[in-house]
C-alpha cells in the first residue's frame, strides 16, 4: 500500500555548490603545457595506454565542433575507460602500463582535434547483468559550457555489442545513437585510429547523458 | 554475502545554470538543443572515478605565492589563504580527493597564451594549483587575490574577481568545476556568467567568505570556501 509521504528528505541534504563554465584559460589549471606553463613533476594527460599495456593499441582523435559548424578550439575533455579485460583502473599513477583516467585539449590552431592514446576497452557488465558495449566516457568542458557535457564514445568494428548494449538501447533515435559511434580508420604505424568528432548543438548533435 | 549498489542524488539541473543561457553569449552556440538522455541506472562505468592519491604533488603546488619561482621571489598581490572543505550533501568529509585550480593574476591577466589584456604578466605569479584534500576534506591553498578583468559580452563587462575551482570527488558522477567569487564584490551580481545561475541560494554557494579567524596577522586574510559534491547512497542486497 502507498504510504503517506510525511517528511520531505530535500531538506535533510545539502544542495551542490553550482557548476560555472571552465571558460576559457581553463588549460593553466588542467593542462598547464597547452596554456604555455611550465609541467609540474605529474601531470594527468593523454596517454593512457604505455607500450606495456594488455590489449589493442589504439588513438582515439575528434574536433568539437558548436552549433555554427565551428570548430571549439577552446575544449578540455576527461576521458574515463575500463581496461582491456573489462576492468576499471582507478588508482592513477604514470609508471602504470594503464590508467582509466586521461585528459585532452583541443587545439589552438590547426586541425584543433583532441586525442588520446589508449587501449581499446574491453565489454563492462551493465546493473542489469547484461554486458555494455565497449566504451569510453567523455565529459566536455568549455567556455560557453555551463555544466559539463557527458558522452560515451563507442566503436564501429562493434557492431553486433552496440547493438546490444543497455546504454546505447536506452537512445530511442536510431539516427542520435550512431552520434556515439567512432569510426575506425587507417592509423599511424601500429596504432589503429578511431574518429569521434563531438557535435554540441544541431544538426547531428551528439547525445549527452544525465547520471 | 552483500552487494553494494550505489547511485549518487540526482543532479538538480535547475539549481546548475541551463547549458542555454543567452546573458552569457558563448552558451548560445555550445549548448545542446536536444534533451539530455537520462540513465535510469547507472552502470560501474558511471559510478567509479579516479583516484589520484598516488599522484606526485609537488611541494609549492598548492602556493601560488612561491610555486612560479619556486620560492625565489614573491607576486604582486593581497597576500590570501583559500581554504575549506569537500563534503557530500550529507556532510561526509570527502578524502584524498583532487582539487585544482587557476586564477588571473593581481591585475587581472592571466597566464595563457591567448590572454592579451592590457594588464602586465607579474614574473612571480604562474596562477595554477593543486593539492588533495586531507582525511577530514579539508584543502587549502595560498595565493594572491586575483583582480576583475572586462571581457567581451556586453559592451563593458567585468568579471567578479573569481578563482575557478575543480573537484573530482568520489566519482565521475560528482565531478564538479565551479568559480570561487569573493563576499561583497559589487560585480558578482552585475556578472553574466554569475548570472547563468538562475536561484539566488545558488549563487551563495560560489561566494568565498571571508574568515578572520583563520587569517595571519601581518601576513594574510583568509577565504573561506567549502565545496559540496553530489551525495553518495548506498543500499546493501542480501544475496542467498
């Protein structure tokens, strides 16, 4: 039987503190080199994946691009992934083989792609038990980005685990499910190259998630 | 046996400011037209977060007076200590969790190489720090107090002194990058960036106070600032 709500629990809880955009020199506190600082003894950067680790040597690459078809030269990216086996690496540390954690910037000039060298990620079980599709978490940080934008990023040459993956099944629009789809292309030396290019605003707009 | 599902209180997006808030030009062209796409259970993949423990934090990496020069010469600038702590909406102490931050020097420029504003680099002030909270959540950092700035959105708009902070917390979920405002400052309200939050209790949470208490005499004041991250619940499964 339902039960009378008698107490509101939002009053026993503190609020957040409120998220503000990461704006524009956000690289002289998250990546100190790109803003034209000096390094410090660690910094957490991209390469994720060392020589040593198990499983397929990758890049993962992108632009940022906003609703006018720009590119968003101004963005800083966290990437978040299991490892090979399916398995999260939490304790980030630089003389591992792998760590789950990386960052990456778009670029000033040029081409202005981010990217990450790491591990293709192995299949992670869902609550439900079923297992998700590989896949590496993305949060965008940027100015004119109030609060962080959060992706995934999953792989073409998976076809037949997207398309039983309880994550991307909870995308109703065939046509938004395949923003989260990197593509794979021809890499450099031994390293295969996967392409995800995030769209923030219009046509091909990237899905974002609430978690 | 037990197993541990843990889900973090939902984020109220109405207490953030909406990715769409035309005050704040930028947002008009970055934000997402569509709806985010809620996932009714989170997976481990959301759940989980770094731990950054094991990371080598310098020595002046939380003392921006020294850090740049690594103690050679001191910046230009209100000698300050921010500190504080990171709890979760219940109140939890929230440890070894990595806090960063970058600010503008005294003069309001900053170090990066797209800053071009009129006021001079200070040769003393890099305006970069980190550091971990301790097993209470505590932080603190030194620093000087950085200087307003104009910037291009309205025809003469200033930003608030402000220090941009970011916390990782627990959690992917409860990662969290925000602005520090100082108490008092008559630009805070007049801010378009400020004013992308829409309640004024939000706002409050962002505002830095100052606290004599903790403060050096003949050294320096002290701002008080406490983070909040999402709260963690836990609900425990017998398994047969």
């Amino acid at each position: 039987m339902q039960q009378p709500n008698t107490q509101s629990t939002s009053e026993l809880i503190l609020r957040e503190t409120a998220s503000q955009t990461a704006g524009p020199y956000v690289h002289i506190g998250l990546a100190p080199s790109v803003a034209g600082l000096p390094a410090r003894d660690e910094e957490i950067w991209n390469r994720m994946a060392g020589p040593e680790a198990e499983g397929e040597p990758i890049e993962v690459v992108g632009t940022v691009i906003d609703g006018n078809g720009d590119l968003v030269r101004d963005a800083l990216i966290e990437a978040w992934q299991a490892d090979a086996k399916g398995v999260y690496q939490p304790f980030f540390d630089l003389r591992n083989a792998f760590n789950s954690f990386g960052r990456t910037a778009t670029t000033f000039e040029g081409s202005s792609e981010w990217s990450l060298q790491t591990i293709k990620p192995g299949p992670v079980a869902h609550a439900s038990g079923q297992p998700m599709a590989p896949h590496i978490n993305l949060s965008i940080f940027a100015r004119g980005v109030n609060v962080h934008l959060q992706t995934r990023l999953y792989f073409d040459d998976e076809r037949d685990a997207n398309a039983h993956c309880p994550v991307l099944s909870r995308i109703e629009s065939p046509t938004r499910r395949q923003t989260l789809i990197a593509s794979r292309e021809a890499g450099d030396g031994d390293r295969v190259r996967y392409r995800f290019d995030i769209r923030l605003q219009g046509d091909g707009e990237t899905v974002f998630f609430d978690f | 046996m037990h197993d541990e599902k843990t889900r973090f209180v939902e984020r109220d997006r109405n207490w953030h400011p909406p990715a769409y808030a035309p005050g704040y030009k930028t947002s008009v062209a970055r934000s997402p037209q569509q709806s985010l796409v809620s996932m009714q259970s989170p997976s481990v993949s959301e759940i989980g977060g770094p731990d950054f423990s094991g990371l080598r934090i310098g020595r002046y990496d939380n003392d921006l007076l020294l850090n740049f020069t690594q103690g050679q010469a001191l910046p230009v600038g209100e000698r300050i200590i921010m500190f504080g702590r990171v709890i979760d909406q219940f109140g939890k102490p929230v440890p070894n969790t990595l806090v960063e931050m970058w600010q503008a020097n005294a003069g309001g420029r900053y170090r990066h190489r797209n800053d071009n504003y009129l006021a001079p680099l200070d040769p003393n002030f890099g305006g970069v720090g980190r550091t971990l909270t301790d097993e209470q959540g505590w932080y603190r950092f030194r620093t000087i107090k950085p200087g307003p700035y104009p910037w291009p959105n309205d025809p003469n708009s200033w930003r608030p002194a402000h220090i941009h902070v970011s916390v990782m917390g627990p959690s992917i979920s409860t990662r969290l990058i925000t602005q520090m405002y100082f108490e008092g400052d008559p630009l805070i309200p007049r801010c378009p960036i400020v004013n992308t939050v829409n309640d004024p209790d939000a706002v409050e949470t962002m505002i830095g106070r100052l606290d004599m208490a903790h403060s050096k005499p003949m050294d320096c004041l002290a701002y008080r600032f406490d983070l909040v991250v999402r709260g963690r619940l836990q609900t425990y499964f017998e398994n047969q």
